[in-house]
C-alpha cells in the first residue's frame, strides 16, 4: 500500500475538496476534526487562511482507495434550502455515534453534470459514476469506526438525490422541506436570502423545465413571490422524486414541526440511521447550545422564537407576493403532474 493509500485509510484528515474535470484531478486539503465539526460549508470557505491544497490525478486517487479498501456507506440530509438541514446536522453530530460533513462542494459538481448533460468537457456516464463512487467512499471516511458519515447536501444537489438513493449502498436519508407558504415567508423574511434566489432562479427554472418537459414559465414576467414558489416547486419536486426513489430508507421531516417539538422528530432521525440516542443524550442536545443560535454562523443567536418573528414579520409585509406565490403554484400544480406531486408531498 502506497503512502496516499495509507494516508486516506487512516482518517478523514485528507479531505476531497473539488474534482477538476479538464485534469481530471482531484483537489485535498488537511482537516482536523475540530474543523469538521466547526464548517457550515465544506466548499471554497474553507481556503481562507489556510496552506495550498494538493491535487492528484484521478488514476492515482482511484488506486489509492482501491488498495485502502474503502467503503460507501454514508447518510445524507436532503433539504430545499432554509428549512434547518444545517441545523439538523449539527445536532446529529453533537452526537459521538454520528460525524456530521456539511455542504462537501464535491457533491454539487456531480450534481451540475447530472443536471448539464450537454456540458463541455463532461466525461462519458461510466466515467462519471466511477468518480461518483470513489469519492463518496472517500466521504465515508469517519475519525471513530463506530461512527455514521451523515452528508448534508446543498439543497440543489437533490438534483442527484435520486441515483444516490438507488445506489447498491442502499443509503438512508432525511427530506427536509417546509410548506410553500412557509419557505416563501422565510425567503421574503430575509435580505440576502432574496438576493440569493434571486440568483438562483435562472438554474430552478432551467431544472424545472426539464423535469415538466416543456419551457413554460419565464421569469422577467413573474413577480418575485412567483419566483419563489418556482423555486419551491424545483426543490420539491427533486426532493420528493428521490423520496420516492428511497421509499422507507427516506425520512419526511417538516422543519416547522420540527420546531414545534424538536425531541421526538430528532429521536426519530436517530432511529432512522440506527444510531441509538439515550434519553439523557437527547435531552442533553436539544437543550444544548445548538437550538439557540444561528448553523450557519454559530457567533451570532438564533431560536425558534425569532424564526417564527421573522416570518410573520415577513407575511404582514409581503403578504401580496406570498398570495401571487401560492396562487402559481395551484395553477402549475394543475398543469403538471410533477409540481402536483411535490405539493402533496407535503401534505
């Protein structure tokens, strides 16, 4: 065995930060566990201040985990965005049973090609998996044997949610999502989550037009409240088709019930990954500092208390925009069966 080899079969120290398609590389940097457990994204933040990666081919990345003998067999969380799968993901990896990996930038690049077909330098499809393959083992790497790899994915990647639920791994995941009322009241609640789907729009509409089969929206003639139940729409539909794909080994998770009553949802999702959870841990979670600040940048505090003022601030302000949203979403619901099912979905 080969010091790389060796080195990838030891720990996750070697992290697989992004797959270079035109060199065919793969890009890592050195993680300590201490910054597992502090990244919200395992993407482009995680560069600052810290030394220069190191790029191998993939021909030697993919003898180096053949011979460290490595195995597929992580979780994921999948979300459509701003329904708490960051935070979900910290509270399973309060626990010593779970290593929670948060955004791994390498999951949205499989994500593009699966989405981008006619993409320059895209590799053949067996070219693809094979990479697909080896990186998710490489992400099924843990500090503790003992412990569960849970992948919380970016809410776009649901886009692959569904060959990753059908892989031989068999792997288990929880769908996070909230009503269409609620995600728009959030989104509106916020500037720079109005900023960012404002961004995203373009790619939630391309994707929803290959999943209906026809181009039939387009955005300079919405209003920003129908923009943002065309983005519900496309996160749902993807998130309840690879649900679908799941079946059992895919747990529903309403992030507005969840907060209602965060002890037994969580004592539910530990179950679903066969991780036991004592009483005294659960409490000891739930009543820990997680459920009292902000996932994404934990210096600031966030509860459910100021989530729930935020929105219905949001909903006497943009109530308008939130009636247009709905209002699209009952006549796309109509016209196409995969919006229809992404709305019962959720009920």
């Amino acid at each position: 065995m080969n010091e790389i080899a060796e080195e990838l079969g030891r720990s996750p120290e070697l992290f697989p930060f992004a797959l270079d398609l035109p060199s065919d590389s793969l890009e890592f940097i050195r993680l300590k566990r201490a910054d597992y457990e502090q990244a919200s994204f395992l993407d482009a933040r995680l560069l600052a201040g810290r030394p220069s990666s190191r790029a191998l081919p993939w021909s030697e990345v993919a003898v180096a985990i053949e011979a460290a003998r490595l195995i597929e067999r992580c979780g994921f969380i999948f979300h459509i965005g701003h329904v708490g799968s960051t935070l979900l993901s910290r509270l399973m990896g309060a626990h010593m049973g779970v290593f929670s990996l948060r955004e791994p930038a390498l999951l949205r690049t499989f994500a593009q090609l699966c989405g981008q077909p006619d993409a320059q330098l895209h590799p053949r499809s067996d070219d693809v998996d094979a990479r697909l393959t080896g990186c998710l083992k490489l992400l099924s790497r843990t500090f503790e044997t003992h412990q569960l790899p849970l992948v919380k994915a970016t809410s776009f990647v649901s886009e692959l949610a569904t060959n990753l639920m059908s892989r031989i791994s068999t792997p288990r995941a929880v769908m996070m999502y909230v009503s269409p009322e609620s995600y728009m009241a959030t989104i509106l609640g916020g500037p720079n989550s109005r900023q960012e789907a404002k961004i995203l729009a373009p790619s939630r509409l391309r994707r929803l037009h290959r999943r209906i089969g026809a181009e039939a929206w387009q955005l300079p003639l919405l209003s920003e409240g129908e923009v943002l139940a065309l983005s519900w729409a496309c996160e749902m539909s993807a998130l309840s088709e690879a649900a679908d794909s799941g079946g059992r080994r895919a747990l529903r998770i309403n992030f507005d019930q969840f907060l209602t009553n965060p002890k037994p949802l969580l004592s539910a999702v530990f179950r679903h990954f066969d991780v036991e959870a004592t009483a005294g841990e659960l409490r000891a979670i739930v009543e820990g500092p997680e459920m009292r600040r902000y996932s994404k940048a934990p210096e600031h505090s966030y509860d459910a208390a100021l989530r729930r003022d935020v929105l219905n601030t949001a909903r006497a302000t943009c109530g308008a925009e939130i009636r247009r949203g709905l209002a699209w979403l009952d006549r796309a619901a109509e016209q196409y069966a995969a919006v229809r099912h992404a709305t019962t979905y959720v009920e």
